[in-house]
C-alpha cells in the first residue's frame, strides 16, 4: 500500500492524486500520449540499435574532440574535424559516419531527381521521404557525438571511407 508524499494518506493503487489533499501521487496514466511517447521511444532504441566502439577510444580524446565530432554532421563542415582533427581518432570516426551521410543525401538526390523527372508527384514524396531519413540520421550521429560514443548509425553506419587508425 502507498502513501501520500504530502499528508501521509493512505492510497490505492494507481490514483493519480491524493483523495485527502489533492495532491499528485506521480503515478501516470499509461494511455494516450504517454503510451505513444513510450512507443516511440523503444523503436527509436531499436533503430539505433547499432554497433558501439565507444571502448576503444580514449575518453581524454573523446572529451576534446566532441565540437569536432558534432560538426562533421552538417554536410560540409564535415571538412573541419577531418582536416583539423586528423589525429583525434574520436572526430576521425564521426567525420567517416558524417560524410557517409553526406554522400547518402548526394546520392539520393540524385536518384531524387531521376524519379522527379519521371513524376513530379513521386519526386516530392522521394524528396520529402530522404529529407525525412536525412534528418533522423544527422540527429542520431549528433546524439552520439554529444553523448560521447562512437556509435554507428542505423544502415549506413558501418560505411568505411577514412581510415581510422
């Protein structure tokens, strides 16, 4: 059995606010936004998914190179930490995965733009849909640089173009 936080009054299981004094117990109510917020966080989890190398890397590196990191996901600022940053092994595996997602969004225009010739209706759904893609991964690789893990993005992650030793 629990007990209010505020008067000490007994509570029955799953109340949302004390029948005493009103006040809230901190049990939520797991319908509506609150489910669907819980939802969206395990397949957000589960995308994310991926391999960790976060140990084998110095954490000294890592703590002055997370700047560098976060800038090699804004497309082509990904120039700074591999010109910069050349010895920070850190910003070398951040500036790999952001310009993999460079060459993805490149090369997806591209496509884009095949099928936009051909339709201009299924072009703007390609478009709007490799924005959409494009977006989620640069948040995801910021994420990690910020978090201070070298943390492979969901499908185009394991994507070698520097050398990283």
């Amino acid at each position: 059995m629990a007990f209010c936080r505020n008067c000490g009054a007994e509570l029955k299981d799953d109340v949302k606010f004390c029948p005493s004094c009103g006040a809230a117990t901190g049990v939520s109510d797991k319908s509506g936004f609150d489910k669907k917020a819980e939802e969206f966080q395990k397949k957000a989890a589960e995308l994310n998914n991926t391999e960790d190398t976060t140990a084998d890397f110095d954490p000294d590196d890592i703590a002055k190179n997370k700047v560098y990191a976060v800038l090699a996901y804004f497309t082509i600022l990904v120039l700074i930490p591999i010109f910069i940053a050349k010895d920070s092994k850190y910003a070398r595996y951040h500036a790999n995965q952001g310009l993999v997602l460079l060459l993805f969004e490149i090369v997806g225009s591209i496509l884009v733009g095949v099928v936009a010739a051909i339709s201009s209706t299924l072009g703007s759904v390609c478009s709007g849909l490799l924005g959409l893609v494009t977006f989620v991964l640069l948040i995801i690789g910021i994420i990690n640089a910020v978090d201070g893990r070298a943390k492979e993005l969901p499908v185009i992650g394991n994507i070698r173009i520097l050398n990283l030793d």
